[in-house]
C-alpha cells in the first residue's frame, strides 16, 4: 500500500515538475545541488578512478573539476528529463540544434534501415527523443532495464519512439532494420568479459560488438551524434556517418567498425569531459583496475 502510495505520488511529482517547470530550470538546481551530492561522495571515487585511467596526464585539481562538474551534468539530464514529453516543438528547437540532420531524413533510410549510436554525453535523452521529432521518424531505442517506475519509458515512447529492451535487441534492432526503421543505442557502457576487446583511453577494456555486427550483417546507414550542452543550456548535435562499405561481415570488420566509433567517442569527450557520464565504471573489465 505504501509502495504504491510512493509510486503515484513520484509519477505526479514527475508529471507536474515536466508540466510546468521550465527546461533550462533543470540545469540552475543542479547547480545548486551537485556540489553537496559530489562531497558526500556519490560516485565520486569510480569518476576520479576513471579520469586518472583516462587523463594520468592532468593533475588531481584537474581531475576533481571534471568530476564535479560531470556530477552537475548528469544531475541537470535527470532535471531535464520530465520535460522532455511536454515541449512543443518550437521549444525543441530552440533547445536542440541538429547539424546534418539530412542524414537522418535521407529517403534511402526507408530501404536500408539506419543505425544511430550515442553515448552518455550532455543529455542523450534529449537526442533520441528530439532527433525522431526533428527528423519526422520514429526510432526504436535499445535500453537496458528498468525498475518499475515507467515515467522514464512513458518520457521516451511519448512522441512515437518505442523502447527496445536490451535482451531482445537483436531480434526486433535486425526486424527493424530490415523494414527501413531506425534503431538508436548508446554503446559507451562497460562490456561483459565475453565482449570485443578495444582500449578506451588506451586502457584495455571491452566494448559492446552488436552495433558492429548489425551494422555489417544488414548494412544499415549508420549515424553518429552526441548532443553536446552549449552556453544559455541548449544542445547542439552534429551528426556524422561512419562508413561501413569497405569493411567485411567479419570478426576483423567488428573490431574495425567498432574503433572507428570509439575514436569519434574518445574525441567528444576530450573536447567535453565534463558532459560524460564518468560515474559509470567504465573500466571494470580491465585488468588491474579496481573501484572503491
């Protein structure tokens, strides 16, 4: 009774604070929250673990910046969030600026299918959600699990997007394809041991092989686009394609299509460290790597 009591009254909370409550206003509470949650240590050794594998040419000082400020970041994405499913579309696009959006509205999408990757940088929400309004396509987004509070799937699926969980994605994601859909994942998270091994940051890890091999078995366009936080609180995302045509449906084509998209991950973050999400433990794979 209890449980259910929490549950309505967060989805009326969720409900009201996305009804009313402006977007940029997500960002100016997470300032004023992420530097408390950051000191009472939320996360805040797995971020500073993973910036010393990632940058061990930057000072401690350094290091503590990004991780505070990714912390301010990824609170601002969960602040931002409940809006998301109540923006008209003129607010979408004064939030969201897409360069190349024409590769997500190209008519050859509508026989080959595309493949759009992203990753955990500035408010990847925001991309999945915005990119299908913009680009006039519903896109089926792979996620992993949920717990049962469904606010955040209602968020996603709200203007026509549906939710693909992660242990069907290989069944409906080459369906999809095979029908001219569009499939969005992010593909930065930490690996199972039995995934492709890759270095991130030239540390030695693994990374997910599934956007390789859809990408290669049913040759999809294939996009990439991260949706970067901007000065006044928009985003702006530049879509790229990685091209594919030379590259064999093969264990080598897999490990080469997959470096060709952790090289343009690597970039956004060097350019963005603040905006990824370092409290994932990315490196937990990795051999001599252990977390607190």
């Amino acid at each position: 009774m209890i449980r259910r009591f929490t549950k309505t009254l967060w989805r009326f909370a969720f409900h009201v604070y996305g009804r009313y409550v402006p977007f940029r206003a997500g960002a100016a509470v997470a300032s004023l929250l992420f530097r408390p949650l950051y000191f009472f240590g939320l996360r805040r050794s797995v971020a500073l673990t993973n910036l010393a594998l990632a940058f061990p040419d930057r000072d401690i000082a350094a290091r503590e910046h990004i991780a505070r400020n990714s912390m301010r970041n990824l609170l601002s994405v969960y602040l931002e969030v409940p809006r998301l499913s109540h923006m008209s579309e003129l607010e979408l696009r004064s939030r969201l600026q897409i360069s190349n959006i024409e590769l997500l509205t190209n008519p050859e999408i509508d026989q080959q299918g595309a493949l759009l990757l992203s990753a955990h940088v500035g408010n990847w929400e925001l991309l999945a959600i915005g990119a299908a309004r913009l680009c006039g396509r519903s896109f089926s987004v792979i996620v992993k699990g949920q717990n049962d509070f469904n606010e955040l799937e209602r968020t996603r699926t709200t203007f026509g997007n549906r939710v693909i969980p992660l242990h069907r994605a290989a069944l409906i994601a080459s369906r999809t394809l095979a029908e001219g859909g569009v499939v969005a994942m992010l593909a930065d998270q930490s690996a199972s041991a039995k995934e492709l091994p890759v270095t991130l940051f030239g540390v030695e890890t693994t990374a997910f092989s599934t956007p390789a091999r859809l990408a290669l078995r049913y040759r999809p366009k294939v996009i990439v686009g991260f949706a970067v936080r901007e000065r006044g609180g928009s985003y702006h995302t530049k879509l790229m394609e990685i091209q594919h045509d030379d590259l064999d449906d093969s264990a080598e084509g897999v490990a080469i299509f997959t470096r060709r998209y952790l090289d343009l991950l690597e970039d956004v973050i060097r350019n963005n460290p603040e905006q990824w999400v370092w409290q994932h433990r990315r490196w937990k794979r990795s051999p001599g790597v252990h977390y607190d």
